[in-house]
C-alpha cells in the first residue's frame, strides 16, 4: 500500500479538513507533539469515533499574523 504524502504551499491550497498527520507535516511538528497538543485542547478539532480531524479554518486562524496565539507553552 502506497502512504499519500501531501504538499501544501500555503493554508488556502488546504483541504476543508486534515489529518493529524497532514497537520503536523505542514506545521513542521513532530507527529507526536500534534497529538499532544489537540489532546491538551490548544489545536481544536472534530472528532468521528476514533478519527481526528482539524478544520482549515482552524490552521488559518493558528496561523493568523494578526492573531498572537502560543500553542505549546511549557510553562502553562
């Protein structure tokens, strides 16, 4: 079986949902640390039984210039 690797420029070539995988590769986070984050609640997401998916427009807004959002703070 042949895994799908996708490509993104920018959040507007995004699809309206993502994978965690697909999250964490176009953030440029390890796998794991993605998880982590969604499971804390600081990376929103919709869940279908055991499967996670983020809205685009929830990457958009994570990566909004005008929006000071820290994901991850380890002093939290």
């Amino acid at each position: 079986m042949e895994t799908e690797h996708h490509t993104y420029a920018d959040s507007q070539n995004l699809p309206a949902v993502l994978k965690v995988k697909e999250l964490a590769n176009f953030l440029r986070m390890p796998l794991g640390r993605t998880y982590d984050l969604i499971a804390r609640g600081e990376i929103p997401c919709v869940r279908f039984g055991r499967s996670i998916r983020i809205p685009r427009k929830v990457v958009e807004d994570l990566l909004d210039v005008g929006t000071h959002m820290t994901i991850g703070d380890s002093n939290a």
